[in-house]
C-alpha cells in the first residue's frame, strides 16, 4: 500500500512539469519571434485588415485629408453615413465623394458600392479603418462608408471637397 501512495504524488510531479514544459516553450516561441501573442507587426496587420477589393486605397495624406472633410462635413450637416444611406443616395442621382473603410467584414457587405459609384460618376476611395471613418463622421459606432455631399457651400469645406477630389482622380484609373 505504501507503493501506491508513493506513487500518486509522482504522477502529479510528471503532468505539472509537463505543464511546465509546456509553458516554456510558448515563452520561447514568444521571445524568439520577440513579441506575444497580441502584439503584430504593424505592416503585417494593416496587410491582414484591408480588404480583397479595396482598390484604390489612400495614402496617409490623402486619408488625413478625407477625415477631414468627413469631420467637417458632419459638423455642416453635409455627410451621408453607412450603406443603406449611401445606396439609397447614390441611387437618387446625389453626388459626392465616397469614401469606404478597407477593412470590412464580409466584403459581400459593400462589393456593390465600387460599382455604384461608377455608374454615378461618384468619385470613390478607401481609407485606413471603420473605426477612423465613425470617429470623424462624429457617430459612436464605426463606419463603413460616407458620402460628402458636394453641395458643400461654405468656402473653407469647399476647397478641402475640391483638394481630396482632385486627389482621388489620380488614384482611380479611368475606365
């Protein structure tokens, strides 16, 4: 009887240190790659985020530009947000500047929307982030694609309308 309470114990030692091996290898995984889990290379996470579609994205300057004008136009009451309300403009033949977040999921949800802005002659881009997109179109929740009316009528919100068009005209190629 002695035997079987001797080894009880030695079994628990052999699945804790398997534990234990188990756990150093993950700290040696993470220290050789140098970082956890959470944390991602920032080039290799801005490539896992964007969208198969999202042709033609904008630059860091460009999409500072486009929240902006987002940012101001929502503030003048001149900004349509999210899908249907875009869709829904779009197709009553009001203009703008589109711009869609690259990094929505499923993309089924706005693959329309290039289309779309094509037969409206609606200039299009795609930015960074949803996230970046709601905060600057001043909503709590992020958004996947705005509309800035170009009905824009003050003069300071009219030459950032006209900059950011001019700019997405380079990106896009004509077709």
């Amino acid at each position: 009887m002695g035997g079987d309470g001797e080894d009880k114990p030695s079994r628990k030692k052999r699945s804790r240190s398997g534990v234990d091996e188990d756990a150093s290898e993950k700290k040696r995984s993470r220290s050789s790659s140098g970082k956890s889990d959470g944390e991602m290379d920032e080039g290799v996470e801005d490539a896992l985020l964007v969208s198969p579609i999202a042709e033609p994205r904008a630059g860091r300057k460009l999409t500072k530009k486009a929240l902006k004008l987002v940012k101001k136009s929502a503030k003048a009451k001149e900004l349509k947000r999210g899908i249907k309300e875009v869709v829904k403009g779009l197709r009553k033949g009001q203009g703008g500047l589109c711009f869609m977040a690259s990094d929505v999921a499923p993309v089924d949800v706005i693959a329309h929307l290039p289309i779309l802005c094509e037969e409206t002659g609606v200039p299009y881009c795609y930015v960074a982030s949803k996230e970046m997109l709601g905060m600057a179109a001043q909503t709590k929740r992020p958004t996947s694609v705005v509309v800035v009316s170009s009905s824009s009528g003050s003069g300071d919100l009219r030459e950032d309308y006209e900059e950011c068009a001019t700019e997405i005209a380079k990106l896009r190629p004509i077709y």
